[in-house]
C-alpha cells in the first residue's frame, strides 16, 4: 500500500519551484492562485532569497502550491491507500483527498500563514530540533525549561518551540542522552499556546469553506488517527496550529495499515528520511524535482492500491 506524504514549513529552499513551472500548465495555475491569494507565488519559488520565503505568511502558500503541483504530476489518488501531511502539509493533504477544493486549500493557508505570522509577531519565539535521546526524558527536559514538544517526529527527533531565551537554554542544557540540538530557521513557535490567535481567524475562515469527505484513508496528524468526515478534517486543521504534531503516531498508523511505499510531495526530503530510520525496509521516494518523478511512477507501477 503506497501513503502520499506532504511536508511541513521548514522544507522550503530557494528557487525549489523553478523545474515545477516548466510543466504543462503549471505556470498558468500558479499565476492564478496568485491572483486569488494576492502573493506572486511564482517570484518566491524561483527568484527569492531564504530569508523572503522563511516568512510564514510565504512559506505556507507556497508549500501547498508546491504539493499541489507535484501532486498532479503524480495522476490519479487512486494509487494511493493513505495520504497525511506534516503541519501545514496537511492542507495538501486535504485537497489531494478531496476534503477541499484547490482554491479552497490555497485561501486557507493563506489566511493560515498571515495569521500565525502576525501570532509569531507578539513574542520573539522559535524551534529546535533535539536529536536522539530517551522521548520520554527529552519531554520531561523541555518541560522544566517551559518548552513545548512542539512535533514528535519519531525516528528519535523532537521538534521544541518557545521564546528564543528558552530556546537558548536547551541550546546550552540539552537533555541527557541526546545527540544534539540545532536551531530551526523558522519565524515563530508553532504548535503551541503562541498561535492560539491564528485559531480564531481560521476557525472564521473554515465558515467559508465547501468540504467533502475524503476519497484516500486520512490520517491525522493531530493523533495519528484516519479520519473519516471533512468535517472533522478542518476542524484538526484549524485546532492544529496551537497543538503539537504527532508525527510519530502517522507512521504508526502507517505500519498498522500495511505501508509497502511512501511518496513525499515536493519539496520532499524531511518526511522520507523519517521514514527510513522509523519504517525500515519500505521503500521511498521524494519529489525534489520533476526528475523525481520517473522513479515516483516505477514505485507506484509496483504498489499502487
């Protein structure tokens, strides 16, 4: 059974949307959400600097555009047993399973990222990732430090997010018996109580969506559970911004329902390397560039549903 996966903010590079465009239709459909979302997706894809896409209120669009266009490359969903994304990748996810429409997806994040950006703006905040170590030890060490275990990603990474003081003192103390801790290039503490803002302004912004039950087994990352109902998968959608990702529990359900091949989504490359380390032996691929799409369509010719 293959699972399409769609990453999370963080995953974005500069100039990762350029090869996409030269698709058939690609430059067209991008210039029109970015008529729809008032943000020329185009020039932060291809022309603008790490510093410029780091913004959330880009970087969130543009990753779902980014999906979405892969995505199709990709064909029919009906290759696929199960779709779930990281943090913003699951409104991706959702599009791809049906839940919203594309332009949907896009006018959501949209107000997803401006939200969260203007949360981040209150306090100076940040994440780190903490490598290795007891779960259980590391949790109890942030803790004590007023930190949130922002994503538990499994494959022995936990994602940290508080004010960048208490960032700092992870940096200095990190729990006993990890590998190391290293500062993300992200603008704000995501998935935690500093984003509780944006939650009211997507919880008006889902008023205005049409939603539909999802056609690909749904797996949440809010607990690793399949969801069955749109409209239980905007509700998580909209919730999920101030609560910590389970990724750890996706790739659980992931083994529970018979994983033989996972594709992630453009731009590909964090969720496959989970995978490897907590799923061993199942075979990935990640969509970096169209060329990635050849071995894409191999593994699906051998594990589509």
């Amino acid at each position: 059974m293959l699972v399409l996966v769609a990453p999370g903010q963080g995953a974005q590079t500069p100039g990762f949307l350029t090869s996409w465009l030269d698709l058939p239709g690609a430059a067209d459909r991008v210039a029109a959400w970015s008529d729809a979302i008032e943000l020329d997706l185009a020039h932060y894809g291809t022309k603008a600097d790490a510093d410029e896409i780091r913004d959330t209120a880009v970087a969130q669009p543009l990753l779902v555009a980014a999906g979405l266009l892969s995505a199709t490359a990709l064909g029919s969903p009906a290759a696929f047993g199960a779709v779930a994304g990281h943090s913003v990748g699951e409104i991706t996810a959702a599009a791809y399973a049906g839940v919203l429409t594309e332009a949907d997806a896009l006018s959501f994040v949209r107000t997803r990222g401006l939200g969260m950006a203007e949360a981040a703006a209150v306090t100076e905040t940040g994440m780190a990732a903490v490598l290795g170590g007891d779960p259980d030890v590391v949790v109890a060490h942030l803790a004590a430090l007023g930190l949130t275990p922002a994503n538990i990603n499994g494959a022995g990474q936990i994602v940290a997010a508080g004010t960048m003081e208490q960032i700092a003192a992870l940096v200095a103390d990190k729990p006993e018996g990890t590998m190391k801790v290293v500062a993300l290039k992200v603008a704000g503490a995501f998935h935690t109580h500093h984003m509780a803002p944006a939650v009211v302004a997507l919880e008006k912004a889902a008023q205005a969506l049409t939603t539909a039950d999802p056609v690909l087994t749904y797996v949440s990352n809010k607990d690793g559970q399949v969801v069955t109902t749109g409209a239980d998968v905007v509700a998580r959608l909209v919730g999920q911004v101030a609560n910590p990702v389970r990724w750890d529990l996706c790739m659980e359900t992931f083994a529970d329902l018979g994983v033989t091949g996972i594709i992630e989504l453009c731009p590909g490359g964090t969720l496959t390397g989970l995978a490897k380390r907590a799923l061993k032996g199942v075979p990935t691929v990640a969509l970096k560039t169209p060329d990635d799409l050849e071995k894409a369509a191999a593994l699906i010719a051998e594990h589509a549903a």
